[in-house]
C-alpha cells in the first residue's frame, strides 16, 4: 500500500506532464481549411508576427510556451514561410525556422526603372527606393557596361523564382545572371550578323514592341526599321516620340493615341524623328517576342507603314513615299471620322 501511494501519485504526475507536453509540442493547432498557407514573416516586428500568426493557429498560449522554449520568439527571420495543415507546436516553429519558401515574381512592359521596381516592391519584402538603389548602383553599371538609361535592358520579360525577402542586389544580380543566359551564342552571332550589339537589338526591339501588339507582324517592323538603319534613314518611330512626350512632362501615366506634327520638333534624345539612329536606351521593356524579332527580322524591301484602322493591330506597308503617302491617308481619315485628335 505504502509502495501505492508513492507510484500513483508519481504517474498521476507523469501523466500530467506528457498531456502538457503533447499539448504544448505535438497537439494539431493550425485554424485553417487550405492544405497549406504562407506566412509572410518581418525580422524582428513581434507586433507584426503576432498579428499574422493568431489568424492561423487555435491556441496561442501553447504556441507561445513552444515558441519559448524553442527559443523561437527572440530569433524571428524574414521570410515567407509554408505552413501545413494539421501540425503541432513543435513542426510549426520547425517550419518558421526552416522552411523559407520561394516565390514566382513577374513582369513585363515596364517603361522605366522606377515603374520596374515598383512592380517587383509589390511582390517581394525590399521596397522600390532599395530597388532602384540597386538597379542604377554606379559600380554594378560600370563594371558590367551599362549606364542608367540602357539598364532597364537586363531585365527579361518572364517568371522568376526568389526569395520573398531576398536583398536588392541578390535580385539584381540574378536577373544580371539571367540575362547573361538569355544572351546565349546563337543570339549574340545574330546580333552580330545585324550589325548591332546586344543594348541596340533591345533598344530597337522595344520600338518593334510599342509598334505592335501582334508578335506575328513584329519580324515584318523590325525588317523595316533595320531597311531604315541600313539607309542610314531616321527611324522615326512614333512611340519614341510618345515617350520623348512623357519624359519632357514627367508624366508616365498618360495615354496618347495620336502623335500631333507638333509632337514630331520635340527635342530629346528618344525621338527619332530629331535624332540619327537609336535612342540611348529601350523606351519599354521588350519582351522575348520583340528581340528574337530583331534578330530574325524579315527581309524585304519596306521602309514605310502605317496602322491599318480595318485590321485592327495590324499595319499598311510601303516601299516608298507614294505608296505610303496613300496609306496614310486611309489611316488619318478613320483617325478624323472618330474624333481622335490627341
């Protein structure tokens, strides 16, 4: 009986503790029906965490006690962390630690590197002052050939997979990387075939982009703009003049659909129509479509065109002034019929 007494009590107690521990480590205490959610975690805002993380879980006065004993609470990281449906304490400060999960960033047609970084702070942790710190880094520009007007030619339209709180630089870095992929043997030789180095085949191609939207058309625009740069004629492209537009007035946001005659004297170093040659950088962020269409432009004899207003998106070529003085007059015509003068 003696031996009793001490052995209950002593188990009773045992019992007590393994409930409380299981509690604590191992009970389920997520609160959410996805198979998996993201927790988007700031280094060192407990505020913050505490927030975020009450949503997602039953009890956080057990996930706390974890956390404490884990010595999670004083060692937060950034980062964008998986957390599974159904686990306990424990494999939930385990995923915190541990499991900082990557994302897909994207974009495209971006004008500037201010509206680059923009979309990319609306993605990932860094904001775009840090961004565009990074991206016109006088060092990183110097050593790697590029200035702060042909910069924004590194970056490739597509998906990239980082981090949620990767740093500035790493993320330029790695689109640097990128485009240096991107920039393989094959294209460089084309490149080279044209006459024109990698910063002027993107240059040109975000002119063949702003042309057109239709990508089966753009090879046919980059073949006249290369027929004008053999000619050592001016491009006068028109969406370098709409560029030259918003630069002078600083206002990137606004929609112009007709370029005026005025527009045409505007002094810049992006319109065409004033300058010899290329601009000294992209006016937009060309995508893939638009640079493989400079590389393999068509080769024909066109040195004019228009948009075509009765097959929308598409253009009107011509091989020389009477042809495209004819187009044109079809074009203007539908522009006054609508009553689109700017």
């Amino acid at each position: 009986m003696k031996v009793l007494k001490i052995i209950i009590p002593i188990i009773i107690l045992l019992s007590v503790l393994a409930f409380d521990y299981y509690n604590k480590f191992y009970k389920e205490n997520t609160n959410f029906d996805e198979e998996a959610i993201f927790l988007y975690v700031v280094e060192g805002d407990s505020l913050a965490f505490s927030d975020s993380i009450s949503k997602y879980i039953k009890n956080e006065k057990t996930f706390y006690k974890a956390a404490q004993r884990l010595d999670y609470l004083d060692n937060i990281k950034t980062g964008r962390f998986k957390i599974s449906k159904g686990i306990g304490n424990k494999e939930l400060i385990t995923s915190l630690k541990f499991a900082n999960t990557p994302l897909t960033v994207t974009f495209n047609n971006q004008e500037r590197v201010e509206n680059l970084a923009g979309r990319l702070a609306s993605q990932v942790y860094a904001d775009s002052i840090s961004l565009i710190r990074a991206f016109t880094d006088e060092k990183f520009l110097k050593e790697n050939g590029f200035n702060k007007e042909n910069i924004l030619s590194i970056f490739i339209p597509n998906s990239y997979e980082v981090y949620w709180n990767v740093e500035p630089n790493q993320l330029r870095d790695k689109m640097f990387s990128e485009y240096q992929k991107f920039w393989n043997d094959n294209r460089i030789q084309k490149a080279k075939k044209i006459g024109l180095s990698k910063l002027e085949v993107t240059n040109l191609a975000s002119i063949v982009q702003k042309e057109s939207i239709k990508i089966d058309e753009r090879p046919t625009i980059a073949g006249v703009y290369i027929n004008r740069l053999n000619k050592r004629m001016r491009l006068q492209a028109d969406p370098t003049v709409i560029y030259s537009i918003k630069d002078y007035y600083k206002n990137f946001d606004t929609i112009i659909r007709r370029v005026l005659y005025r527009d045409l004297r505007l002094k810049s170093r992006y319109n065409t129509y004033r300058i010899n040659g290329l601009p000294p950088g992209p006016i937009a962020m060309p995508d893939i479509s638009a640079i493989d269409a400079v590389l393999n432009y068509e080769k024909h004899n066109y040195i004019f065109f228009v948009a075509d207003p009765y097959n929308r998106g598409y253009h009107l070529f011509a091989r020389n002034l009477t042809e495209h003085n004819r187009n044109k007059k079809v074009y203007t015509r539908w522009l006054n019929n609508r009553g689109i003068y700017r």
